[in-house]
C-alpha cells in the first residue's frame, strides 16, 4: 500500500513533466509556423525600438572584433526579417520600409566593419575592391542592403553604387576561386560567410536584372564537392580558401546559418545543407536541439555555436528555425521553437515582444528565422 501511494504521485509528476513544459513552450509555434501577423508584428516592433534607440546612442567602436561583429549582424538581421515581412505582407511596406532601409544603410557603415578593417592591418573592404583579399565578412551588410534595394525605391544612389561595386569585386573573386570559398580574416575561410556572399549576389541580381548564373552555378557547386563533409552532410567550419583544406570539424551552427543564406541564393543548395542539418536533431520530452559537432569531432563552445551544452549548440538550434520554417520541417520547426521558448523566455509589454536573454542580436536574429521563407529563391 505505501509504494502504491508512492508511485501514483511520482507517475503523475512524470506525466506532468512529460506534457505541461512542451504544451506551454509550444503553444506560440504553430502561430509562428503559418505567419500569424500579430506574433510578427509584435516582434518587429521591438526591433524598431532598438534601430531608434540606436539612432540616439549610436554603438562606438571597440578593439573587439567579435563586438564590432555582433553591431553589423544586429542591423543585417533587423534589415532582413523586416523585409521579409514586407514580401510575405506587401501591405506593410509602408510601415516597414523606412526602417529596414535605415538598418541596411547603418550596416554598411565604416564603424561597422572596424574589426574587419583592424584584421586585414588597416585594409579597408570598401576600399580595396580591386584587390584579392576576400572581406567576406561585408557580404551580411551587402545582403541587407540589396534587400533594401529590392523593397525602397528611394534607396539613396550614392550607397547602391557602392553596393554595385562591391558585388562586382566578390563575384570576380568567387569565379577566381577552384574551392568557391574567399577569406574573410587573412588565412581564414568560412562556407557560412560565403554563402552570404553568393545571397548578396543573388539579390542584387533581383535589384538590376542582371544575371548572376554563372557564378552562383559555380559556389553551388563547389558547396556540394569541397564544403561539405560527405560523412555528417555538415559545412566545415572553416577552411583555407585556396587550398580547400579543413581548419575545424563539420559544425552546425555554421550549418544553419548557410542554409538560410544560401535560400536566398539556389533552392537546392539550401535544402541539401537543411536536410544534413536536421540529421542532428537530439529531441527529448518534445523539445529539440541540434548538436554542435558531427560524430567522430569534438569541440567546446564559441563565438560561432554558442555555448554548447550535451553536445547541442545555442547557436545552432536558433539558426535551425530558419530553414525548418522556409522548408516545411514542421515537426522539427515545433520542437525547436519549444527549446527557443524556454530558453528565450519571450516577454511582451507596451505593444512588443522580445526574448529577454538575447538581447538585441538574440531578437534581431529571430526575427530573420521566424519569418523565414518568402526570401528563399524559386
């Protein structure tokens, strides 16, 4: 009779362990899953929030590079899940519009690729477009401003000359490449930036009509033959640009972020890195998470995957929204929203919604991901 007793309550504490956390993560991810407008809407209005404050107390530069970084990466993401909203609901161009331009525009700023211009020893990306250092890490600002490209018909001409420069220089680099790859730090190539590179370009092709077939034909096809590990279907990390040669394991975090960049870019491309990328799926109770670190590597945590905790990586089961959401992965999309919401602790107040432990990157970020899919190419 006392282990009868014992064993009720503890079947039903199971239980509600079992149910109750996946049904209360959960219960926002269908609505974000089908686009429900008031979800997104509540969220980007605490992007704009920040994009205004910024404008005030504008981030000053700092001898960390990964800081300059994360400043480029706020406003890029902002830009994009903005105008993301904008081609899934065109009759919010009005409302969104100014301020994805304002974000693309602040991207592209000097003070915004400091650390890019500190590790290339003063070199300038902008500055330097005729030569054959690669300065990939500037392919998020370009992303974010063809993007504005596309949707702000007064987009100011001084920048998109720029804008037009540039995409020049990383396609003649890229053809130039046998790996499809371009550095981004001297001696440091990374597929996820690369694949950056080739969305930049992608979009401007939408911008001007101009055909970027040829170059993007040769990046999808060097993903497939040098940048991804046959074994775990996962990008490697980082690489030697000319040599091809791995510098770091087959990752996830930088997975998921090429599979949203090459959306933009070959449909293909994107589903292939996807569908490695959820081969790594950890699920338990009904929450999901993808590991950092294919079988056979090991690694600890960084600035790319986030902390890694069993094995699974914060970066990349964020990252993993995108393509779950822009691909159908329905099942995976609900999971991992779960685990985004427990750890995200969403709060919202005042006509807004935020994740309270990611700050403005961590929102700016979901933002893009949640809203992922109109930008994918056909």
């Amino acid at each position: 009779m006392n282990l009868r007793r014992l064993f009720l309550p503890l079947l039903v504490a199971l239980l509600i362990a079992r149910i109750l956390p996946p049904l209360l993560c959960g219960r926002d991810a269908n609505r974000w899953l089908r686009g429900d407008p008031v979800l997104q809407a509540l969220l980007a209005q605490e992007l704009i929030a920040f994009e205004l404050r910024d404008d005030v107390a504008r981030h000053k530069s700092t001898k960390n590079r990964f800081a300059g970084e994360w400043a480029l990466v706020t406003h890029q993401m902002t830009a994009l899940g903005l105008a993301q909203l904008c081609l899934a609901h065109p009759e919010w161009k009005e409302r969104y519009v100014p301020m994805l331009s304002r974000a693309a525009q602040k991207s592209f700023l000097p003070e915004m690729r400091d650390f890019g211009t500190r590790a290339w020893h003063g070199e300038d990306a902008l500055e330097s477009l005729d030569g054959t250092h690669g300065h990939a890490y500037l392919s998020y600002a370009a992303l974010a401003v063809g993007m504005a490209r596309l949707l702000d018909p007064n987009f100011p001409k001084s920048i998109a000359d720029r804008h037009d420069a540039l995409i020049a220089a990383y396609e003649r680099r890229l053809l130039a490449s046998a790996t499809g790859l371009i550095d981004t730090y001297p001696g440091e190539a990374y597929p996820t930036d690369v694949a950056a590179v080739a969305a930049a370009i992608a979009v401007h092709g939408r911008v001007t009509g101009v055909s970027h077939h040829r170059v993007l034909a040769h990046w999808a096809e060097r993903v497939k033959r040098v940048q991804i590990d046959a074994a775990s279907g996962l990008v490697i990390q980082r690489m030697g640009a000319s040599s091809g040669k791995p510098h770091d394991a087959p990752r996830g975090s930088g997975t998921g972020l090429a599979a949203y960049f090459a959306g933009f870019a070959d449909r293909r491309t994107a589903q292939l890195l996807a569908d490695g990328l959820f081969k790594h799926e950890s699920t338990f109770f009904g929450f999901g998470a993808i590991r950092e670190y294919a079988s056979g590597h090991h690694g600890r945590g960084d600035v790319d995957s986030g902390p890694v905790i069993f094995g699974v990586s914060v970066s990349a089961t964020g990252f993993a929204l995108a393509p779950a959401r822009a691909f159908g992965k329905e099942d995976s999309f609900e999971r991992i929203y779960r685990t985004t919401h427990l750890f995200g602790m969403p709060f919202s107040s005042a006509g807004r919604t935020r994740f309270t432990t990611g700050g403005p990157i961590g929102n700016a970020l979901l933002l893009a991901f949640l809203t992922s899919g109109p930008e994918v190419a056909p």
